[in-house]
C-alpha cells in the first residue's frame, strides 16, 4: 500500500529523527546527557568485574549521570569550576588519564611473554635455594659487646631476653627473623647460619654492613614454592611494571631537563 506524498514525508522525517533522540539517554536542565557515557560506564563496571551488564544496571548508571549532571550545573552555577585549587585538580587528572592510555597502550604493544615469565620464575626458583632457615639474631655495633653477649649466652642466658638490645626491629619479637632464603641475606650471615646445626649459637661475632650479629638457628626445612601456574599473574603483573618503569627512564634520559 502507498503512503501519501503528507505520510510519507512524517515517515521519513521519524526514521532520521530517530537516530538523534537514540544518542541520548536524558536530558537535565536542556543539557543532554549522551548514550554513549552510559555504555562507557557500563562497560567499565563489567570489565572490574563487578555486574554483567543488564538493563537494571543501565538503569542504574543513567540515574547516577543525571544525579551527576544535576550536582555539576550546581556546582557551575556556584563558580567551582573556575577555583584554583578545582582547575589543579582537574589538570592533574587529565594528565593521569593521557598518560595512563598511553601506558596501556605501550603494555598492549609489549606483551610480557611466557619465556620471560618462566626465566623469572627460574631466577626465583635459584635464590629461594633448596632449604629455608628460622633464625634469630641479635644485632649490636661492636665486635666486644657481641663477644660479651655470647658469653652471657654460655653462661645460661636467654636469647630471647638479651635480644632486647638488638639494633634492628626484632629486638621487640626476641630476635626472631621468621622463615629466610639464604639468598635474600647478606652473605656472610647467611654463610655463617647455614653452618649452623637446629638450635646451635655462632661462637664468634658476625661481622656484616649493619654491625656484628650473634645468630641463633631455631630450625631449617625444604624450601616451599609455589607452582608457576599459582604466581603466573603476579610474576607476570611484576614483570610488566618494570617494563613500564625502563620506559619511564627511557623517556627521562631523551629529555632534555634544566
């Protein structure tokens, strides 16, 4: 069936008017309030996770842009806008945004690759050794008030208590370093506890960059590492950011700074 040429015309005026309104969601006070802000919203709520999307969150998320829209027309009105310390704080963010896209960017084009991972996860592997250590130390600035200390301990002294004067943070916990690798101590520490047997004493000050340290060995057991498919991510997170910190000092030492 034919429309008529009056019909016709209102039909088609429908079908391109159409689109226009379909771009916003809302208008407050005259200022329209764009569809496009509601999918960016929305997709940035379903990539953390948070909801799947659904018409109730869009719902959700057109209330909270025309709850927004309402407060910064306020907010306008009352001059905020054109405050010192708001114009900063909206530069600050600018740069944040720029400078994260192009981060994100930068980790797209360069990926961290699984050979990477895994020659990480190997390195880790290396330092972390075949067996841990409880130790318990006490630290002091002196060869003689090490020497003094030991003495004491031959004579029945507590380590825990004598411990007490140790330079460093364990003093509080008596003396206690918890669960270490040799690989993440100094050497001639770790040389001289992994000499120790289960509840021995160093018999001679140990001399290291922080002072001379009396070493207690409480116990030692098979190192327990993770598989590389539980710590991937974090391996992976770790390798990433020091990729993008190499960048950094990339773009700082082609700078020219005065």
């Amino acid at each position: 069936m034919m429309l008529k040429p009056a019909r016709l015309l209102l039909a088609l005026i429908a079908v391109v008017a159409a689109p226009v309104f379909a771009q916003n969601v809302a208008t407050v006070n005259g200022k329209a309030i764009p569809a496009a802000r509601v999918d960016q919203m929305v997709k940035q709520v379903v990539a953390q996770g948070q909801q799947p999307d659904s018409p109730q969150l869009r719902e959700m998320v057109k209330k909270e842009l025309i709850g927004r829209e309402v407060l910064l027309q306020e907010a306008d009105k009352q001059g905020f806008g054109n405050k010192a310390e708001v114009k900063a704080a909206l530069e600050n963010a600018r740069q944040s945004i720029i400078i994260n896209a192009m981060l994100a960017d930068y980790v797209k084009k360069n990926p961290v690759k699984d050979a990477e991972i895994q020659a990480e996860y190997d390195k880790y592997k290396a330092a972390a050794g075949d067996k841990e250590y409880h130790s318990r130390h006490i630290l002091v600035a002196t060869e003689q008030e090490a020497k003094d200390i030991i003495a004491k301990l031959k004579a029945g002294g507590k380590f825990e208590e004598l411990a007490k004067v140790s330079k460093d943070g364990s003093a509080n916990n008596g003396g206690d370093l918890g669960w270490m690798a040799p690989g993440k101590l100094v050497k001639p520490f770790a040389d001289a506890m992994v000499a120790l047997k289960n509840g021995e004493i160093t018999q001679t000050p140990v001399k290291t960059e922080f002072g001379y340290h009396v070493i207690k060995l409480e116990e030692s057991r098979a190192t327990k590492l993770p598989a590389l498919d539980e710590v991937k991510g974090q391996v992976a997170e770790a390798l990433q950011q020091r990729k993008i910190a190499a960048y950094r000092e990339e773009l700082l030492k082609k700078a020219k700074i005065q």
